[in-house]
C-alpha cells in the first residue's frame, strides 16, 4: 500500500506467486458509490422499460430495474411476489421514498445502478437483510466444508433475512461465525433507524474505506505480509484486525521505510505502467495485441519471435498455453469486463486446442469477480465473458496519475 506525496491518493497493489493482478486506487475526486446505502425518492417511473429513476443526492439518479427490486419491497406495497409479477408500476411511483444501495458504477453516460436488494459485507458473511436465502463463495464450492456453513447460516438467520459464506469463513470458529453475522444485523437495525429519521435524498450508509475493505476481504492466512509506507495507515489498520479479532494478523503488516518510493522498490510502477500498454509481451517471445471497446474487448494472440522450439507446432502451443494463463491476469490487472473475444494462433491439433481451453477455464476460476469461458465461436474465436464492475484500469489509470 502506498501513499501519494502529497497524501492525496491511496494505491493499493496485490501480488500473487509474484505477479501484479490487482491494482487499486482511491482517488479523492472519484469516490465510489458501489455499497452506499441512501434513502432515495423516486424521480420517474418507466412501466415499458420495467425501471425507475431514484435520486439518491448523487450526480445522477439510480437506475433501478424491476430485477432489482426486492420482495420485500413488493410486500411493503401490499402485493405477494408469489402469487404475481413484481412490476415497477405496481410497486412505485413517483415521490415514493424507498431504501436503494449502489450495486454498481455509472460507466461514461450510463447512470448508476441501484437495489433495492440490500447486502452488508462482513468479515466471514455477505448479510441480506430482505432475502430469504442462504449461498456460499463460490470460491468454496459444494465440499463438505461448503454444507457445513450452510447449517451454520440456516442456524443463525431468521426467515426474511438471508446469508452467504465468504471464503474466510472456511477456517472460522462458529463463535466468530455468530459475532459476525450479529454485528452485520445491528449494522442494519442502525441504517433502518437512520431511515425513520431522514427525509429523501439522504445517504444513510458508506461502506468501509479502500484499505480497511481490502484488509477485511482479501488478508486471508495465506497471505505473506501486508507492506505499508505510512504509519497511521499502520496504525489504523492494526486497530481494524484487533477489532475483527484477528490478532495474529497483525504481526504480518509492516512498515516500508526506504528511501525509494515503495511501488518503485518492488518494481510494481513498472509493471503497472506495462499492464496497460496495447501490446502485452509474453515470456516465450510472444505477445497480446489488446483493443478494449464500449462492446467489447478483443485480445490477439500473437507467436512473435518465439524460437526456442524445434516446430511451428511446438511454439504455437506454447504461446497458446502461455496466454491462457496470462489473460485472465490481463483481465483481473485492468478490470476489463463484459464480453472478451480471443483469437489464438491456429491449431490443427484438438487435443491441443483442449489443452489450451482447459488451463484458461482454471484460469479464470481464480478470479474474484465472476468471469467464464463461454465456448467457441464457428469462427474459432474463444468467447469470456466477466461481470462489470465499474470502470476499466485504463481510464482510473489516466485519472490516477493526474491526481
């Protein structure tokens, strides 16, 4: 974690098995609103598109789906979502006050998007406070450990409220899973009351800064060491893992003092810098040519120069294989979403060809943000697709360095 000269900004780097996948900042004149939670009041309602405009107090309204609108929601209008449709004309109208969260970020002109279906992240729990239902990460799968926190939530939350595991809860003592998920529901209890006592537009909840989220969701035990240039962010951070109650965390956030600054030390400017040029090098001599697009990204894969094998056969399959692993870093690194078209180099061999698509499929399973390989095209193109979550390393890159 690094701090800007001038303190204004925040960078945060993750590194895994000594590769840069994840790049984030906190940029002061771009605050994200995903997790806000506000008391909104309905601007405009469109039955023919089954949406709403909520203001919120931002910029721009929330566009808010009828997907995105809750049962509970329906049921505080007087309608069962059992026995009939949930639509957006039976549900609001204009001047309603309702309780709306960012799910995700206005992208160029599009507005951001809102729920009313709320969620509250914790340590070892995802809280939904208006949903009956119970999910685990699916970085946990359905293994016996996967169950088992299935009974653990089933046990712990009411009938209209809702929980999903998150991957730290894997090696949780039930103790922490209960003290968790109480302190979630207070959370809630807080913001409903806010709710009562405010009039709309109001923000009634933020979620927790840029540093502290990722110390909560991401310093897992299988993380090496937490590298910080400044003290107070120590300090900080130290009294956040004392709070969560995990205090051996502690001793594996360090403080940076050389003279350098500290992305330089570990060569993650550069690497940075690298990750968001056009042409991506490969190990092998290879290369990606990578054109990102309002529709949709297109990636080329490219042999280049690569001698090191005796046939054109061996070095094709090698750079095939090479680029499997390394897009779905390309992708994590610049979060690049929605539809992702690649074109590898040519294979006559399908065993090959299997070869390759099964090392991008484990791949993109490392991801945290849902990213699947959909198949390929009749043209030979490989199709992925991964859900959007705001907007591309490219532009926050292009702000960050400004700022």
């Amino acid at each position: 974690m690094e701090r800007s000269p001038t303190g204004v900004r925040r960078r945060v780097a993750i590194v895994e098995d000594g590769e840069l996948i994840e790049v984030h900042f906190d940029i002061p004149s771009r605050r994200p609103l995903v997790g806000n939670i506000y008391l909104g009041r309905v601007e405009t309602v469109l039955p023919g598109m089954g949406a709403a405009f909520v203001d919120v107090g931002e910029k721009k309204a929330l566009f808010l789906s009828e997907h995105e609108m809750s049962d509970a929601l329906a049921r505080a209008r007087g309608l069962d979502p059992r026995k009939e449709p949930v639509l957006v004309q039976k549900v609001l109208r204009p001047g309603d006050a309702i309780t709306v969260q960012v799910r995700r970020e206005g992208i160029g002109r599009k507005n951001p998007q809102g729920t009313t279906k709320i969620s509250l992240p914790g340590r070892y729990w995802v809280y939904l406070p208006t949903e009956d239902r119970i999910g685990v990460s699916r970085r946990l799968g359905e293994a016996e450990d996967a169950r088992r926190l299935r009974r653990v939530a089933q046990q712990l939350k009411g009938e209209t409220e809702g929980l999903i595991a998150r991957t730290a809860a894997l090696q949780a003592a039930e103790e922490d899973l209960a003290r968790d998920f109480q302190l979630l529901r207070e959370l809630w209890k807080e913001i409903t009351a806010a709710a009562e006592r405010a009039s709309p537009p109001q923000l009634l909840h933020k979620p927790l800064d840029l540093v502290l989220a990722l110390i909560r969701d991401r310093f897992l035990d299988t993380v090496g060491s937490v590298i910080v240039d400044d003290q107070d962010q120590i300090e900080a951070i130290r009294a956040f893992l004392d709070q969560l109650r995990l205090h051996p965390l502690k001793r594996r956030v360090r403080l940076y003092r050389g003279q350098v600054p500290l992305l330089v030390r570990y060569d993650i400017e550069r690497r940075l810098r690298e990750g968001v040029q056009r042409k991506v090098p490969l190990r092998g001599g290879g290369f990606l040519v990578i054109d990102e697009t309002e529709a949709l990204t297109a990636i080329d894969v490219n042999t280049g120069s690569d001698v090191r094998h005796r046939t054109q056969g061996s070095a094709i399959l090698n750079t095939n294989l090479e680029a499997a692993k390394e897009i779905p870093r390309i992708l994590r690194l610049r979060k690049i979403s929605g539809i992702i078209i690649v074109d590898f180099v040519d294979m006559e061999d399908e065993g090959n060809l299997q070869t390759v698509l099964g090392l991008l499929a484990r791949e993109l399973k490392k991801d945290r943000v849902p990213a699947d390989l959909i198949g390929v095209t009749k043209l030979g193109l490989v199709e992925i697709t991964r859900r959007r979550e705001g907007e591309s390393l490219a532009t926050t890159f292009d702000e960050a360095t400004e700022s």
